[in-house]
C-alpha cells in the first residue's frame, strides 16, 4: 500500500513541475512578445496571426527575409541575434566535445574490465545511448545555431572561421 501512495506523491510531484514549467515557459513567452513590440514592430500581424491561428512561433531575425528584418527590426537587433546563435554554437561544439570524450572515457574502461555478465552489459548501454541522445540534442542545437547565423549574415561565418 505504500508503494502506491509513493508512486502517486512522484506522479503528482511530477506533474507539477511540468505545470511549473509550463506556467514560466508562457511567462518568459509574453514577455519576448512584449519587447518585440518595441525592437520588431512590424513583426506585429505576424504576431496576431500566430494567436489566431494557435501556432507559436518566436519570430526572431533570423526567420525573417533580409527586406523584412531591415524594414521590421530596429538597428542592432539582427547582429545582437548572431551574437546570441555565436555564443550557442560555441557552448553547442564544447558541449559535444565534452560528451565524446566521456564516451571515450567509458569505452576505454569498459574494454579494460570487460563484463561477462548480460546484466552489466545492459546497463552500459543505456549509458551510452542516453551520451548519443544527448550528443544529438547538442548537435541539433549547434546546426540551428549555425543556420540562423548563415541566415543572418552570411559573411561573418566566414570572418570567424579564419580566426
């Protein structure tokens, strides 16, 4: 019978971090919205439409065509994004970087004590997939990044490159 209840107090631990979460996730949502008005505003009919239609989309320079950031965006707002999406392809690459040496590191361990139990082998498995998972997430992450700033200034990619 205690289990049950200690089940049901993680179930509703649970759910109520993800409300949390939610509630501060629309929160910082309408707080981005208001300061587009200011820094974007002709991001605006998109804006209203997106809330028509229930779609959310964040609507940031990057998204834009090249007219409608010069048009819509005041000046500095593009750049001010490519230093955002720089700064997250770097944490991107030293967060991969990180993770495959701890792959590394484990599979150099393992090849050093190998397991004969199924058990065991299992386990480091699951590991590894969750390194895998989190390495493509941090890969995904980095390719964004790195669109969004070919989209933003194509140029500049290539300055940064030669650094």
């Amino acid at each position: 019978m205690k289990e049950k209840a200690k089940a049901k107090a993680a179930t509703l631990r649970s759910h109520t971090e993800v409300v949390e979460l939610r509630n501060t996730l629309s929160k910082n949502i309408v707080e981005l919205r208001q300061s587009q008005q200011v820094y974007m505003p002709g991001v605006q009919p998109l804006l209203e439409d997106d809330e028509n239609s229930g779609e959310l989309k964040l609507w940031l320079p990057s998204e834009l065509s090249q007219d409608d950031r010069a048009a819509w965006c005041l000046e500095g707002i593009p750049d001010l994004e490519f230093r955002f999406r720089y700064a997250q392809a770097n944490d991107s690459l030293a967060e991969i970087r990180r993770l495959r040496r701890m792959v590394q590191g484990l599979l150099d361990q393992k090849s050093k004590h190998p397991s004969q139990s199924q058990r065991y082998s299992t386990r480091s498995e699951g590991v590894f997939s969750s390194f895998r998972a989190r390495t493509n997430r941090a890969i995904k992450r980095y390719r964004h990044a790195r669109c969004a700033m070919l989209t933003l200034d194509p140029s500049a990619i290539v300055a940064a490159q030669r650094i």
